[in-house]
C-alpha cells in the first residue's frame, strides 16, 4: 500500500444520538438512567454530545518516533490515524481516582461476550488485564506517559465481527486523574505513530502488521479509552464499510465508566 494512500484523510464522522434506550441497552437501570442524566444537566453538558461522539481523521503531520521506538514500529501494528477526545464534565464525579477507588476486573469491563450497534455485531475473542500498564503497550514515549499519569491498570479486549470482516480492540486505561487522562488522549495525536497498546490475538481476531486501522481516544475522568478498528483483511475501509458503527459498538465496554458515576455522584 502506497504511502499516499495510507495518510489520505477521511470526513469526520457525526455525533450520534444518546438516549435512554440506548442507556438500556448499556445495562444500565431506569434509576441509574435518572441520575445520570442528572448529572449531565448539573454539569452543563448537552446528552447528545457526551460519551459517544466519535470522528476519526488522519493527522498528516512529520512526526518522528523517539528514542528505541523504531524497532518496535517493523513488529507493532498501529493506527493509521487517531483523533483524541477530552473528558465532558458528565464525568465530574470520577474526576479523581480518589474518588473511585475499587480497582478494574475483566468481568467488569468486559462482561458482554457480544456488542451490538447497528448492523455490526462483535464477539469478543480475548482479554487481559495489566497492572502498571506498561505491559501492555509499546514505545519508550508512552511508556513514559503512561508512569507520569499515575497508570495502575489496562484492561484490553480483542474482538472479531460475526461475519469475519472486522476486527477491533477496546484499552481502559486507568489513571490518577482527569487532567492526566485528557493529556494521554490529546497527546497521542502525535504519539500514537512511534507508540500504541500491543493487539492481542485470539483464534477469533489480530491485526496484520502492515493492514490499514483507525483509533481514537475518549478521557472519561480518570479513565482514557482506546478504541482501535480495522478490517480484518488490512484493506482500506471502502464505502460499505460502517466503522462509525464499529466504533460505537466497541465502545459498549464503556459502560462501567457509567456506572461508576453513577455509584460516585453525590445523592440529590
């Protein structure tokens, strides 16, 4: 695959709606959903335009991966393009890792063996679970990043779509706080070119080295969540292709970021 090609830009993609159904379909209850939605009023923050928004674009910029990171890039798949996301105030209450203390499990994070959004259904094919989180990812700069965040765990998650034709894997990444998780999501719109989260392989699922991927990063107070998609042939994404839909149906692993608010927001 030409260069040229490979750095060709793709037209952001709309926010999607946020509503209570999809709230039920994230297993969260009628309660839940009130308070929630309490939350974001208190906040200032229009429901539409919360956890879901996603849009992906290349960056085209002349970054040079740093320090030992070359090697790394020959055996490392990693995105082609990212785009990073800050946190909404929704998630004021979990703003510190403080103020959220009980540690991550994979039941937890990854219990849906299958997420749905639209046409897209995905199965999960493998998980893990870090602590430290250097582990779990590749390139001395992020490595770096990830131990001046205060990073104590990443929980990733590998999946395969029903019909074969995608892949995707989900990273959350557990931090000190929402200041350290907006600066890991903003900086690797630079960074995600010399250092990225290792792909896990499953029978199911794993990306090839040298095929075409998308990202994008979502700081969630303390937390960042690292949303990685491709085909599974490598192949540029081509106009039958819904990776927005991928996007959002990976990111069903969120929802214990919703429940956590919900568990740490002052009562009413």
């Amino acid at each position: 695959m030409g260069t040229s090609a490979r750095k060709r830009r793709r037209t952001p993609a709309k926010e999607p709606s946020w509503n209570s159904s999809r709230l039920e379909e994230w297993g969260l209850s009628r309660g839940q959903q009130r308070l929630l939605m309490v939350v974001a009023s208190v906040a200032g923050v229009l429901v539409a335009a919360v956890v879901l928004t996603f849009a992906i674009g290349s960056i085209g910029n002349d970054y040079v991966p740093e320090r030992a990171t070359t090697a790394a890039i020959a055996t490392q798949p990693r995105p082609d393009a990212y785009k990073g996301w800050v946190s909404p105030k929704l998630f004021a209450p979990i703003a510190q890792h403080k103020a959220d203390p009980t540690p991550l499990t994979l039941k937890d994070v990854f219990a849906e063996k299958v997420l749905k959004e639209g046409r897209i259904t995905l199965r999960l094919g493998a998980t893990k679970l870090d602590a430290g989180c250097s582990a779990a990812v590749w390139g001395q700069g992020l490595v770096d990043q990830l131990a001046q965040a205060g990073c104590t765990q990443a929980a990733r998650g590998v999946y395969a779509s029903a019909d074969g034709r995608y892949i995707a894997q989900y990273t959350l990444l557990n931090l000190r706080n929402t200041a350290a998780a907006d600066a890991l999501v903003q900086s690797l719109t630079a960074l995600h070119r010399g250092g990225w989260t290792r792909s896990l392989e499953s029978s199911r699922a794993h990306f090839p080295l040298s095929g075409y991927t998308e990202a994008s990063g979502h700081a969630m107070g303390h937390y960042a969540g690292l949303v990685w998609i491709g085909r599974a042939d490598g192949a540029e994404p081509g106009v039958k292709d819904d990776f927005v839909s991928l996007s959002l149906a990976v990111r069903g692993a969120e929802k214990v970021v919703f429940r956590r608010v919900v568990a740490a927001a002052p009562p009413s």
